[in-house]
C-alpha cells in the first residue's frame, strides 16, 4: 500500500464519475441560462433519489393493515429496494459507456416515476414490483448523477456537491414529513405512496432537452482496473461504506415504526426523521472538510459511527421527551457517516480512474451489504414482538463499521494496476 497524500483538494474530488476512465473538462459553450437549467436539473434529479425508502416508512403500519402484509411480508418491503441499489449499481457504467450518462438518465427518471407510480395501485404484486423498479433506477442514478455534477461543474465543485447532498436529504426528508399529510388529505394510502411519482415525471420532462443536447457525448472507456479486489484496504473502505449504509436505511426504513411503537403519532414519528434526515445534509457537508484537516480519518470515522449508534440506542430506550436530542445527533452521525464512506473513496484511491472503480466496488458489495439492515431489524421485530433487540444490532452494525471505518482511514493508497485498451491488446 502507498502512502496518501490528504492535502488534495476535496471540493474539486470528491464526486466519482462512472465515466472517468475517459476524463473530459467541463463542457464549454453553454450559456448562463442553460447552465442554470442543468444545474437545477442536476439537484432535482438528487432530491428523486430518496423518497422511495422514507414515504413507505413512514406508512408501513397503515400498509400492512391496508395490503394485508405480514411481518415478513413488511420486512421485505422495506430490503427490497436496497437490495436492488446493490445489484444494479454494476449496471451504471456499462449503460453510460454504451448509451452515455445524460440518456440513461433520461429513462432513468422515467421508470423512476413509473415505478414509484405502481406503487399507488393498490395491489401487491405492484408494490413490490414498482419498488423494486424504483429501486434499481436509484441505483444507477446514485452512480451516473455525481459524475455529471463534476464533470459540467468542475469550477464550482464545492458549491454544486453541498447541493447535490443537500437534495439527497431534502428529497428523503420531504417524503418522511410530507407523506403522512398526504394521506390524511386524500384519505388514501395509495395516493401517499404513489404521489411521489409526480416530482420524478416533472424532473423528467425538465431533463429531456438535456439528453437531447450537442453536450451530452460520451467517449467509451479504455481502461480496466487489477488487483483491486484482492487489496485489504479496499475492502475496509468497501465494509465501512456498506455497514454505514446499513445503519443509514434501518433509519429509512424503521426509525419511523420504531417511534409509533414506542407511542408518537405518526405525524410526530414522520416529522422527528424528516428533521434528522435534514440535519445529515448539514453534516455531509462539514463532515469532510473536518476529516481531510487531520494526519488520517481514523478517529473522525469511528466516531461518527459511535454518535450514530448511540443516537438509535436512544430512539430505541430513552425518554420520549428526549427524542428531539436523539434526532438532531442522529442526523449529525449519519450524515457524516454519508459523506465520510465517500471521501475515503476518494482518499484511499491514487488516481481518479481507481477511484471510479473502487465506488464500483464499494456501491456493489456495500449496498447488498446494508440490505441486511433493514431485513434484521424486521425479523427480530417479528421473532420478538419488539424493536429492543435491535440494539444489540446497532451495536454489532456500529463495532463492525467502527473498526473499518478505523482501518480505513489510515493514510494509504489501496494497490492497484492500471491497464490500457493497448496494454490489454499486447
């Protein structure tokens, strides 16, 4: 392993790009109106990427009475989509190299809303179906979306990435405080699911011109990357990542069942995880610029970890009247956890080209990895009639991303070789 060199600029660095095999500048000839349009585009876009997980939390109680779930059943729902960023994430690269990233957006949000849009039928087979659907175009956008944002916006790296993350949170955050409302006014559940569509389909018509435009060309890549799955250290940043998202969608997924257990109405219980969804969004953005400040990240890591832990251990026993406290410090650990799993990535990695492939690889293991979050939480929920077991869950998720997290903010290079379309040719 080579050592790193932690004094890059992170603001120009931090986003990966499923193209980056071919780096090209920002695309030259726009005029300030259109640059506009495509960075509001780029930001709505992000703020589709989440309502999927909370808008069904925030629901799960009414739909297991309305779908006639069982707790497996309801288990399922909420891994699914998880699961599927795991599995399509690989897909993201091999459709931008052949389609090119602004076109495979472009269906992208179209299946996104459809979908999510399935979801407000009223029948089972759709709801899982459509969250399925929905959950692997998230996947692919959670890869193409950010290179984009470098790759037109290199000049405003740092404002456009506060952005972008900001939209992440926001779109989550609106779908936990807003679905419950939703469907107190329609009086149908269908409609709290299924309205969501609507953003995803308006987003969609606002990036057709975008995918249609003389910018959007694409060069095929010509690079393959060796040895990075066998080097330890890309397999610590890949275990953080994973286990951080773990704790991440067990919050999407059950914060808000856990917090109607324990007594709050649902209007209450979507409101306290809209807040904490909102504050990760403050803290993706401090969260980086703190750890690039130090020799390694080791200790910032492991100590996101504990405050988020610690945060879902309070939800799960403390006094209610104290849920606000476990709110704002869950949203600090957990959006620091966020933005943390990527500047490693980033840092870890000597060339933008390994760095692309270690998000690869990261994303592939580390989603399928987290599925297992939710899927536990919901079976020990179902095998104990209770959400207190969990914690020993938490704990166990939090000493394992502790101590990669550890591991993986050590000051190195992960080890890997860099072969060309004409080496591979030899």
């Amino acid at each position: 392993m080579q050592r790193a060199d932690t004094s890059l600029t992170l603001a120009d660095e931090l986003l990966i790009d499923a193209e980056v095999e071919t780096v090209v500048p920002e695309r030259q000839g726009r005029s300030s109106l259109s640059r506009v349009i495509l960075g509001v585009s780029m930001v709505l876009i992000a703020f589709n990427l989440r309502p999927l997980f909370s808008s069904a939390s925030t629901l799960l109680p009414e739909i297991r009475t309305a779908f006639a779930l069982s707790p497996v059943d309801a288990t399922l729902l909420t891994t699914l989509p998880v699961l599927c960023l795991g599995l399509f994430s690989p897909l993201a690269p091999k459709l931008a190299d052949r389609y090119g990233a602004e076109k495979t957006l472009l269906v992208v949000l179209l299946l996104l809303g459809l979908g999510i849009g399935l979801r407000g039928f009223g029948v089972v087979s759709l709801l899982y179906f459509g969250t399925a659907m929905a959950g692997a175009c998230i996947a692919i956008g959670n890869v193409l979306l950010p290179g984009l944002v470098k790759r037109d916006f290199s000049g405003n790296a740092a404002l456009m990435t506060g952005l972008y993350t900001m939209a992440l949170c926001g779109g989550a955050a609106a779908a936990a405080g807003l679905t419950q409302p939703i469907k107190a006014m329609t009086g149908s559940i269908e409609m709290g699911l299924g309205l969501w569509a609507l953003p995803a389909g308006l987003v969609f018509l606002l990036w057709l011109p975008q995918s249609l435009s003389r910018h959007a060309a694409h060069t095929p890549s010509n690079v393959k990357i060796r040895g990075l799955w066998r080097d330890p250290l890309a397999w610590n940043v890949t275990l953080f990542t994973g286990l951080q998202s773990a704790l991440a969608y067990c919050v999407f997924g059950w914060l808000a069942p856990i917090l109607r257990e324990r007594g709050l109405d649902a209007v209450t219980a979507g409101n306290i995880v809209s807040v904490s969804v909102m504050i990760q969004g403050f803290a993706c953005i401090l969260a980086p610029q703190l750890a690039v400040r130090g020799k390694n990240q080791s200790l910032v890591n492991a100590g996101a970890v504990t405050i988020a832990v610690v945060a879902l251990i309070g939800f799960l026993f403390a006094p209610l009247s104290t849920v606000w406290l476990w709110a704002v410090l869950q949203g600090i650990g957990q959006g620091s956890l966020i933005a943390l799993a990527m500047t490693m990535i980033v840092l870890r990695s000597g060339t933008p080209q390994i760095a692309a492939h270690l998000s690869g690889m990261a994303q592939f293991v580390g989603y399928s990895l987290a599925a297992g979050g939710p899927l536990l939480v919901g079976s020990i929920r179902a095998m104990t009639g209770s959400f207190h077991e969990t914690a020993f869950l938490f704990l166990a998720i939090g000493l394992g991303a502790a101590w990669n997290g550890w591991r993986a903010g050590r000051n190195l290079h992960v080890t890997a070789t860099i072969i060309t379309r004409q080496e591979r040719s030899v």
